[in-house]
C-alpha cells in the first residue's frame, strides 16, 4: 500500500524550524520590504514601516539585523528625516561591530553636513560623534570646528556637545586642535542656550582633564547669572553648575550673586532647585554678614519643603539632602518639623529618612509632639519602620538630656505591649540611656527583667546582659539571670558570647561570693573551647587580670565608661564640607564622598581667597580636637596608623619611627625567651615594664614581603603563637608591634634562626615567640 511522505520545507529539522532559519527569514523578509516599494511609493510609507521593525528588532537586542547594514547604508540618501533618523540610530548601534561597512556611511555624513536644513546638519554631526571608530572620530573634527561658527543656534549648541563626546573618544586628538578655545569663545554667544551647551561641554572636559583649569571672574559669572531667565531649565542647571568654579575675592560678591540666583529656589524643576541650593550654600562660606546667612538660610527651607510634594523619588533626593544641609547649617528647617512626618502611603525608604530628619530637628521645645508621633508610629505594621521609632526615642533621650524621663516613660509604655520586636528594641536603647545616665534609673530594670523570654536576638540579648553585670551588685538574683544565659553559650553568636564573658566577670568582681563559681567554667569556654580569636584574646586578658590584682581588674573592667552622645551618626568634618558641594548628586543620596561613588570623579573642594570665612567651616577644628586611638596614652609620640592602598613601606616607616621613641631601657625589657611563669599558662612576651600577651589563634599564612621594603630589612608577619622556641632572636632592641591577631617584627632575616617546633596543637603547626 503506498503511504505518502511527508518532506518538510528547508530549514525544518525533526518537523521544527531551526531558530537560525528563523533569524535568517526574518532578515530576509525584512530586507523584501526595505527594498520595495519602488517609484509608485513616492513618501517611502513601506521603507519607513520597515525601518520602524529593524529598530524595534535592535532594540530588543537582537543583533542578526546587523545583516541588513548594506541596505540601511543605502537608504541614508533618501531625503526624509525620519528615515535619516532611523538609519542613523542604526548606523550608532551597529558601527562597531562591522566598522568596513560603516565607512560607506561616511561619505553621506559629511554630505548631509552642508545640507540646508539645520535639523540634518545637526543629526549628521551628532550621529558622526556618537561613533567611536577611529576614522569616523578623525573625520568629525573639521565639520565641528565649521559648525561651532553655524548660523543657526541649533547646530552650534550641538557642535558644542560634541567637543565633549569627541574629547571622550579622544583627548589628545582634542587637545591638538583648537577645538576647546573655539568651545571657550562661544561664551560670548548671543543665544543663552549656546551658551549653556557651552558651559556645560567645558564642565564635561574639565572633570575629566587634570591639564584643563577653569576659571571664573566676577564679570563672567555676573553675566552668565543675566541669562538664566532666558535658558531652558537644562540650561539653567547647566549655568548653575558651572558657577560652582567661581571663587569671590569679596565677601560683598558671594552676598550679591547668592541673591541673584535665589529666584531660581522657586522653578518649578527639582535639579535647577537643589542645584541652586548647592550653589547658594557654597557661596555662604564666603559671606562674612552673619545676619544675611541667616535670611539666606530661611530661604532654603521653602523650596525643600515644596519638593515633598513631588513623587517619592525625588522626594527622598530632597530628604537625604536635607539630612546633609541640616547637618552643615542647622537654621534650615528650624521650624518644619511638622512637614517630615510620616504619611500612611509614603514608602519605607521615605518613612525611615523623615524619622532620621524628625530626630535632628526635634528640640525640647517640640519634644511632647515629637513623642506623640514616634508613640503612633511604633504600632504600624511594617516592623522595620517600628524598630526604627523605637529606636529614634532612645536616642532622643540620649539627646535631649531635660526630657530623658519623658522618653523613658514611653519606652515603657511599649514595652508593656509585650510585643516581641518591640521589647528587645526597646531593650537595646535602654542599655545606651544607662550608659548616658548612669545611676539615674535603674528602677526601670525590673520591668527588663521581666520580659528575658523575649529576648531572641543577638544585639537584644546583649544589651540585657550588659544591664545584668553592670548592674549585678543592685540585682538580687544577677548569678541566676547570668547562668540562664550562659546555658546556652557554645550555642551563642560571639557577639552575646563576648557579653556573657564581660558581664560574669563584672559579677565577679562586684560579687566575688556569687561569680566564683561561673568565673572559671566561662573562662576556661571562652580560652579552650572556642575557635574566635577575640573572644579567645579577652578570655585570657580577664584571666590575666583576675589573676594579679583584683584592684587594677576593677578599675579595667568597671571604670567610667566613655561618655554616649546623639551626634556619633553625623559626617566628620572633612566629608561634610566636601558633601556639600556635591547636593543633589548621587552622592548625597549615599551620603558619602563623590569619589566613593564615582572613581573617575574630580574632588570638589573650597579655594581659598580673601573671602573664604575660615574660621565657619566644619574643618575649622580640623583634626586636632579628635585623638586617633592609636595615641591614647602616648602623647607625644607619633601615631601609627594603617596605610591603605596596601602602602606597606610607608606603614614600616611609621611603626619604625614609633617605637623609635620608646627607648632602649624598655625595649630591652622585652624578653622575647622569657620563661613562662604566668596564671594559667598564658603566654606572654616580656616580663619587664612593657608586657605583650600573644594570641594563641589558629597560625595563618605568613606574609614575606620582596626585598627593598624598609631599611633595615624584611617585615615579616609571624603566625600567633603557641609555644615560645620555634623563634630566637638575636637582638634584643628590635621593635616589636602587635595588635590582636599578628605579632609584627622588624627585623633582618639573618636575625631570625630556625628552631625546632615542640608542640602541635591540634594537628595544626604553631609558630611561636
């Protein structure tokens, strides 16, 4: 019986189609229609439907329309400007990846380049400047040197563009030419927005140039203030930033341009408002009238406010801005406090930055409002949001010293909720109000006392702890809340583990009767039986206290604590005056240095002129009223600090010159074979006035840094240590630096002579000194 068979067209495979003769159809198809038409279709209606689903195809990425570049190239002849604008976004997307092709192109650029219509003048240049290959970028010079002198403000205003684009393409081939002086005559152009273009196009180079400086006088900058009324909003922005390179020789020229350009607070576009609020803050450090810095600061506070009433993104732009202003002039928004409160339908992120700005702006004047709206936002139903409330009402009794009971009495209230994130929220800031009012009111530490079974959280649990050995001699039963914690330490995170450490020992030491039975068995956990290098290092430091002298244990673990202020969240000096001359960048959304955010980024700074008010900025102090940690306890001496950038010779240098000073009468007390003769074996190096306890940690690799670092010879980075005889140095005046995890020894490698290991620990190899 005769079957017919079934011989399925080409470019099926198994009955399916192949997606490469699928591709291949569709370039083909498309390629029917982009040649169709013929003379009949005198408006090119078939081209232009054509040339709309090859974009539509670029668009979605699909790059098998590169096959059809021959054709598009043959099109760009035609006399239509929407066909000319198709073929061109073509001829940008696809150029460098069949640049041999995009040359034909080229021909019919510079044609197109002396055309009487300024639009395709203009779309031919922009289009060559948007190309980088090699020869298109080459030929684009000389047409933009002619058309930066074209009659029609269009094209010159694009001609200026592209000196930026062509300068990012190639700087040198730039720089060469004349190009940025003709860009710098434009200046005196007679059209605001050339003018704007232009500026801007030098700002562009100049960011990007260290051999480009630019320079504003009085007489420029007051003209390019007369023309901001006249230049669109982009170019008002653009004129805006420009003005930040003017630098007043008079503190009467800051005062008069910061007027002028305060009309501009009122647009109704947010980039030319917080650009002008930039500006207007930049220009108050070069005010010396105290009062017209005032009336210039109540004039910021309208404009931030009437940003609130836009989208939710540009309204946390505004907000985080805000939160840097506040911080640099704190006279802005004195008196808004209300518009910063939170609606229903705001979203988290602008929830979280008003109750940041509702902190900073809450006085003791407004206090009992303020609590009233933190007291309702702590039973929404977002728990993020709550725990931030929360929080913001510790801090603000920190703050707020007249109205700490008030904020405490609320604290309360919520924790009786007995809702969970609440009460160990709630937990944690109380522990901070103890430690900035110590002795005040530990009567509220019952009612902590009661809600332990809340707690499951490691910061929680924590802060109960510290409440517990801090306060172990006023707790009845301290030792039994202490050991209900201590049940499951193995089990604990090490920032709980490292509290329950602290807390036993203050029980301890206030409770000797009570803790001696706790002390050893969580000392012996925390040095024995834990792989943590901090936990084991504060383990044996107590152990070691304990053992010598119970005074000088006292005084260590119970002295005066550091003073807890509201301000530690706010930015150092030096990030703060660089931040404000970056408002309403991306910067400020992070808050954080603009070369954080962009690497390539120039750093904005003051310049110093007569002008220049000094004695007002955030870095008026400069550092000398902040010690760095390295200098507590060795005034005098000069600090050692880590280099970043992995700058290890630099790091030598300033450890070499510390312990330069500390003399050869205590270096020589270091005796680095000394015998061990400690508590508990714990091993330490020197048993003179200078005393180092080495770690005892898991070894990690050892660092043998090239030759040539230092002077003196090689820096080598010993593994913690376990036994004492695996190194003997011959020396006994070499410095040595240590911190928590290494032992650093400078020192020639001749000095430093093999002995045999005794001791494993573990099955690990243990280096030791």
């Amino acid at each position: 019986m005769f079957l017919p068979h079934y011989i399925p067209p080409t470019g099926y495979h198994n009955g399916l189609r192949s997606p490469f003769a699928t591709a291949q159809g569709k370039v083909a198809e498309l390629r029917l229609e982009l040649n169709s038409g013929g003379k009949k279709d005198k408006n090119h209606a078939a081209k232009k439907i054509a040339l709309k689903k090859i974009v539509a195809n670029m668009t979605m990425s699909n790059n098998d329309m590169v096959a059809l570049f021959p054709d598009i190239v043959g099109c760009m002849q035609i006399p239509s400007l929407e066909i000319k604008k198709m073929c061109f976004l073509f001829l940008v997307n696809y150029a460098r990846m069949k640049p041999e092709v995009a040359l034909k192109a080229l021909p019919t650029l510079e044609e197109d380049m002396h055309d009487t219509n300024p639009l395709v003048r203009a779309l031919a240049l922009r289009t060559m400047s948007y190309i980088h290959v090699r020869e298109f970028v080459e030929a684009t010079v000389p047409p933009t040197k002619q058309l930066l002198r074209d009659a029609d403000p269009y094209v010159r205003k694009t001609a200026a563009f592209c000196v930026a684009k062509l300068y990012d393409h190639d700087k040198h081939l730039v720089e060469a030419s004349d190009l940025i002086d003709r860009l710098n005559a434009m200046l005196r152009d007679d059209n605001p927005t050339v003018v704007a273009s232009a500026l801007a196009s030098l700002m562009d180079i100049w960011e990007r140039s260290d051999a480009i400086k630019l320079t504003i006088d009085y007489g420029n900058a007051s003209k390019m203030v007369q023309i901001l009324p006249d230049c669109s909003e982009w170019g008002q922005t653009y004129i805006l930033e420009a003005l930040m390179s003017y630098v007043p020789q008079e503190s009467s020229e800051a005062l008069l341009l910061a007027e002028r350009i305060s009309p501009r607070l009122s647009h109704s576009n947010s980039a030319v408002v917080l650009t002008c609020i930039r500006v207007i803050l930049y220009l108050m450090n070069y005010i010396a009238d105290q009062k017209q810095i005032s009336l210039l600061c109540r004039k910021l506070s309208p404009p931030l406010v009437t940003l609130l009433a836009k989208g939710p993104e540009v309204q946390y732009l505004a907000l985080r801005n805000a939160l840097l202003i506040l911080q640099r002039r704190p006279e802005v928004l004195r008196n808004d406090i209300r518009v910063f409160f939170c609606k229903y339908n705001d979203p988290i992120y602008v929830k979280v930055t008003k109750l940041e700005l509702i902190f900073m702006l809450a006085t003791e004047k407004n206090i009992d409002e303020v609590l009233t709206e933190l007291r309702e936002y702590a039973t929404e139903i977002d728990v993020h949001f709550v725990r931030k409330s929360v929080r913001a009402i510790g801090k603000l009794a920190i703050k707020i010293e007249p109205a700490a009971r008030q904020c405490i009495n609320t604290l309360l209230e919520l924790v009786a909720t007995k809702v969970t994130y609440i009460v160990q929220e709630a937990t944690v800031v109380i522990r901070n109000i103890f430690r900035k009012y110590p002795n005040q009111y530990e009567s509220i530490i019952s009612t902590l006392c009661e809600n332990l079974d809340s707690l499951d959280e490691p910061e929680a649990k924590s802060a109960m702890i510290w409440v517990i050995g801090q306060y172990a001699s006023r707790i009845e039963n301290s030792d039994v809340l202490l050991e209900d914690f201590l049940y499951s330490f193995a089990d604990e995170p090490v920032e709980v583990q490292l509290a329950l450490l602290t807390a036993t020992v203050k029980l301890f030491i206030q409770r000797p009767t009570k803790g001696q039975e706790l002390v050893p068995k969580v000392l012996k956990w925390a040095t024995e039986d834990t792989d943590n290098p901090d936990l084991r290092d504060r383990g044996y430091m107590y152990w070691r206290l304990l053992s010598s002298d119970m005074e000088t244990a006292k005084a260590v673990v119970m002295g005066e604590k550091p003073a807890i202020t509201a301000e530690s969240e706010k930015l150092d000096p030096v990030t703060l005056e660089e931040m404000c001359l970056n408002v309403g960048t991306l910067a400020t959304v992070y808050l954080k240095p603009v070369q954080q955010v962009f690497r390539s980024a120039r750093p904005r700074k003051l310049i110093d002129s007569p002008a220049l008010q000094k004695h007002t900025l955030p870095t008026a102090n400069g550092l000398d009223g902040q010690k760095s940690l390295s200098t507590f306890g060795m005034e005098g001496q000069p600090a050692v600090r880590p280099q970043g950038n992995g700058d290890l010779a630099a790091a030598v240098d300033a450890a070499d010159e510390f312990f330069a000073g500390v003399g050869n009468q205590q270096m020589a007390h270091m005796n680095i074979n000394g015998q061990d003769d400690g508590f508990g074996g714990s091993p330490t190096v020197g048993r003179g006035d200078m005393q180092y306890v080495v770690n005892q940690n898991a070894p990690e690799q050892a660092y043998h840094p090239t030759s040539g670092q230092g002077a003196n010879g090689d820096l080598l980075m010993i593994a913690p240590l376990v036994t004492k005889r695996a190194l003997s140095i011959s020396s006994s005046t070499w410095p040595v630096f240590w911190n928590r995890r290494y032992v650093w020894l400078w020192m020639n490698k001749e000095d430093v002579q093999s002995a045999p290991r005794d001791s494993e620990a573990g099955g690990k190899k243990s280096v030791v000194l």
